[in-house]
C-alpha cells in the first residue's frame, strides 16, 4: 500500500471519529437541554441547544427543543419561527 494510500486511510478513520464524537456531543447537549429545562433552568438550556445547533444547524430535534424553551419562557413569538 502506497504512503498516500496509508494518508487517506487515516484521514477517513480520523473523520469518522470526529464525526462520531460530534453524533455524541448532540445527543449528550440535547439530553443536558432537556434537563435544565425540566428544572426551570431555561438560560442554561437555551446555551446546550444552541450549542447543538453549532454542530448541527439542520438537527430538527434542537429546534423543536428550542421552540419549546422559548414557549415556556413565553418568547410564543420566538417559539414559532
């Protein structure tokens, strides 16, 4: 196997594993999100949802979570957007 064959091989591993600890930092956000906002610690859920949208701005879940963040904060008109 060719040094730049053994390069893209790594490569690849290395982005897999990012890619799998990103999947990870999303859930356990997600999961801390939906904690603070449980116990009325609505700032601090509003910061892990953000922060799950950063990894994945697309993440539909965090964006249903922060609809309802903002409708428990009474921001309807944030909820909605």
């Amino acid at each position: 196997m060719s040094k730049e064959h053994e390069d893209l091989k790594n490569q690849l591993s290395q982005s897999e594993i990012i890619s799998d600890l990103d999947k990870f930092k999303k859930i356990s956000h997600t999961a801390l999100a939906e904690l603070y906002r449980k116990t009325g610690d609505l700032k601090a859920a509003h910061d892990e949802t953000d922060a799950v949208l950063k990894i994945d701005p697309g993440y539909a879940d965090a964006h249903y979570n922060m609809a309802v963040i903002y409708g428990d904060a009474g921001a309807y008109d944030l909820a909605i957007e």
